[in-house]
C-alpha cells in the first residue's frame, strides 16, 4: 500500500513521469470496517471525481433551499454575459 504525501507537503515540482507514476498506484480506500483497492485511474475516475461532484452538488442544493441566490453559473463556474 502506498501512502499519501502528507496534506502539509506542498510540493510544487512534480515531474511528468511522477505525476504518471500516480496513475498505476494502488490505493486501498478503507470504509465502514471493508476495502476496496483501485488503481490511482480507477481511484480518480470511479471514487474522486463523482464524489467531488456529489458533495459540490449537495452544497449547491444546500444553499439554494436557503436562501442563497446562486446559479446555474455558480455550479458551473462561469457565466454567460
């Protein structure tokens, strides 16, 4: 199992071939007392990316049922005029 650099590791020198190198890691994403082991691929494209995007998408919805005058621009992150 590989471990994470730690959150204070603000490293900025990546190199191409290191940055590759992520995307053949296995990672072990422990949850609720099971496992489940990804590729550093799989990891970002079936775990990362569709989490992100649920808990950005709750916050959204979270906002709006508030109050909040956000909008589809906000989501989304640019606007139209």
């Amino acid at each position: 199992m590989v471990v994470a650099p730690d959150a204070d590791d603000e490293r900025s020198d990546w190199t191409p071939e290191e940055l590759e190198a992520g995307l053949e890691r296995t990672i072990d994403v422990a949850h609720r007392g099971t496992s489940v082991m990804f590729t550093g691929t799989e990891f970002l494209v079936q775990f990362a990316v569709p989490n992100f995007y649920f808990h950005l998408t709750a916050a959204y919805a979270i906002l709006r049922s508030q109050g909040v005058q956000v909008t589809k621009g906000d989501f989304l992150g640019f606007s139209f005029g």
